[in-house]
C-alpha cells in the first residue's frame, strides 16, 4: 500500500521551507498597505497589487502533503516531460521542466543515502531552453537499490535560487523532501541502464506520485 511521509492529513498544504526570504517581505508589505488604507488614498492603491502579489507567493510556496506511491523509481518534481534521452554510458535522462505554476518543492525519486550534493554555479536562461545544460545547478547522488541514482536541479531565468534540504550521509525514504527550487526550473533524473521508462514527452507528472519507470 501507498505511504505517507508525514503524519499531518491528506491534502493538507503547507508552505515550503526557504521560502522566507521572498514570502515574509511581500506579506508584510501587504499587510501594512492594508492597514494604512483606511486613512490613505495613495496605500489603498498600493494594497491591491500587493496583496495580489503576497497571495500569488503564497500559491507558488505551497507544499502539500501527498501519499507517495509504490514503485522502484518516482517522479522528483511537478511539473511535464520535456525529454527523454539516452545517455552515452546507457543511462537515460529524463527532464521535467517546471512552470512557475507548479510544486516547486522536489522529492528523493527513490529510497537510499545522498552520497553528494554539488552546487555548480552557471547562467540563467529559460529552463526549456537548450543552454540551460550550463544554468546554476545542484547535483544530487543518490545510494540506492539500483545503484547511484543522479539527479539535477536547474535554475531557471526566474528561480535564480536552489535550497538543498538534506547534506550528504542523509538516508532517506522515497519520495522524501529534499530540496527547492523558487520558482519555475527544471529537474533530470538519469535512470540507469536497462530500466524502462514509462512516461513520455508531454506528460504530466506529481512529484511522490507518478511513476517514471516501468516493471
């Protein structure tokens, strides 16, 4: 059966973690405008974009809590395929771009131990654009019953912030969370040789909950 890596209910949502530094600002700066609304013209037009504003960071921090679903290896964000291709030493990677709409918070695509996390810093272009391979970028390893599982978080021309959750030596469950990405990016996981992959360029997929290999 499914498990759920927390024990807060179904559904719920909470916000993600490293989301401070862009959230409490625009909160605060709405509430203020609010409050001085009431006696100023001028702050009654300022609140309206800002709560907009601190309503949409809201929406795009959210973090629900889901079931995680069984199977070797799962999807580690939100978001759609974007490709899927063969890896010279047979491994395939498949590539799953972020739209600013989407989870941003990603999660272990499979049981096992981080055995790195690699900060390498790059550009900042589009996540769907092809020079995105040099965009700022995290690299996980991962210890795993397949054997090392690598998986990449890429910075987009928006998200120009990667927050790792878990350090190396950090075992964890499937479908765990370990990082974020503010706002809309891209993340590969390279599957290794002889594993089928079961989505296809297009699709759609629910970090924890789709299934990106096939029995």
């Amino acid at each position: 059966m499914p498990h759920s890596q927390t024990s807060a209910p179904r559904g719920s949502v909470r916000l993600a973690r490293g989301a401070s530094p862009w959230l409490l600002p625009t909160v605060a700066t709405a509430a203020l405008s609010l409050v001085r609304a009431r006696r100023s013209k001028r702050a009654a037009v300022i609140a309206v974009p800002a709560t907009a504003l601190a309503a949409g960071m809201l929406w795009f921090f959210r973090d629900p809590e889901r079931e995680i679903t069984q199977g070797r290896v799962i999807s580690p964000a939100d978001g759609v395929v974007q490709s899927i291709m063969p890896w010279k030493d047979g491994r395939t990677r498949v590539a799953i771009f972020m739209s600013p709409l989407n989870v941003h918070v990603n999660r272990a695509p499979l049981a096992g131990t981080v055995t790195s996390v690699e900060h390498i810093p790059g550009g900042f272009v589009p996540a769907f654009n092809k020079e995105s391979e040099n965009n700022e970028r995290v690299v996980w390893h991962f210890d795993t019953e397949l054997g090392d599982i690598e998986m990449v978080q890429i910075a987009g021309a928006v998200a120009r912030r990667i927050v790792p959750y878990v350090p190396q030596g950090t075992k964890l469950e499937q479908g765990e969370r370990i990082g974020l990405i503010r706002f809309g990016s891209r993340v590969d996981i390279y599957l290794p040789e002889g594993v089928e992959v079961a989505v296809e360029v297009g699709q759609a997929t629910t970090a924890g909950v789709t299934r990106i290999d096939r029995d």
